[in-house]
C-alpha cells in the first residue's frame, strides 16, 4: 500500500506540475519521490542534491550512514601510506583521499561495492544472517578483521551457496571506496 501511495503521489505532482515539499524520515521513500532531496540532522541542512548524487557522494558520514537501503558500510581505520589499514588489511582509495587523509578515517563501501575474492585475499566477514530478495541476497556479516569489529553488508547473486557461519572474503576498487575524516565527518573523496 505505501509503494502504491507513493507511485500515486509522484504521478500526481507529475500531472499537476506543481513543486511539492514532502516530509519524510523514510530513506526509500525520500530517494524514490524526490528529485532533489535535502537531508537534515538536528534541524541542520547537511546535503541538498538529487537522490543519485546523494547516494554516490555523500557530504558527510551521516549522510553516507543515511541514504541507501541498506546502508553503506562504515568501517574504522586508519591512513597509511596512502592506502587506509583496517586490521591487517589495506584498502585502495582514489589519490584525492590518499592525499588529504591523516591518522584516523572512515571507510565508506555500499553493499554492491564490495567484491568476492579467495581466502586470504581482501576482509573476511563471517556470515550472520543472509537476505534472499530473489535475484538478490543481502549478506549480514561481522568483519573479523583484528582490531576492528565491524557489521558489513555485502550483496551477492540470489540463490547463491553462501550459509550462515561461512567466512567470505570480500574486497573493493578504490573507486568504490568513500572516505571521511573520522573526526569532522567531512568526505576526503574526489
């Protein structure tokens, strides 16, 4: 009935060619109905811009923590390099963020993002729960890299052999990767 609503909606304001203000705290419903989107925290404008630009660059970790269903994965870690360290693994990020980095940061990869690779290779991730949505399944896991505990959703094929307790390893190209000041929240990606 929601997704009814909403497609009723969108194709009134449509007919109508009216610009329409429309309130919500639902991200899908936020990323589907507008064609620019102003996210707010605390009464505080963080990002106004179109669904896709939010969801591609996001300003800030609460914006990058906000949009997208499910959300992206935050991983802590530290600058190193010009790669960033999370437990003994290193994550490529493009050369902008490698260059403005310094000490503690935010590692940003949506569920998509994230690559299957052999043992050994990339973070593990031990398998909590897996969402099968069909062509599509979610898996919940826990990072187990050292030192860094870690939720982490990753997307992979539906009907796909993975099961819980499984151990994946997962890895991701630096320009998938989102990058923010851990202190400030601000992005440090191009």
């Amino acid at each position: 009935m929601r997704v009814q609503t909403r497609t009723d909606i969108a194709k009134l304001q449509r007919d109508l060619g009216v610009t329409t203000v429309y309130v919500t705290h639902d991200r899908v419903e936020a990323m589907t109905m507008g064609d620019r989107v102003a996210v707010m925290k605390d009464g505080l404008i963080q990002q106004v811009d179109t669904p896709l630009a939010l969801y591609d660059r996001p300003v800030n970790l609460f914006v990058a923590g906000f949009i997208g269903s499910p959300q992206m994965n935050l991983l802590s870690g530290q600058s190193v390099d010009g790669d960033v360290r999370i437990g003994t693994y290193l994550v490529p990020v493009d050369p902008t963020a490698a260059k403005r980095m310094d000490g503690n940061v935010v590692v940003g990869v949506r569920p998509e993002n994230w690559r299957l690779v052999g043992p050994g290779e990339g973070i593990p991730i031990t398998v909590r729960l897996i969402e099968e949505l069909g062509a599509d399944a979610f898996v919940y896991g826990t990072c187990e890299a050292q030192g860094t505990p870690h939720d982490v959703i990753v997307r992979v094929p539906g009907r796909d052999s993975t099961q819980k307790g499984d151990v994946l390893h997962v890895t991701t190209d630096p320009t998938h990767v989102h990058v923010f000041d851990r202190e400030t929240g601000d992005r440090l990606s191009a």
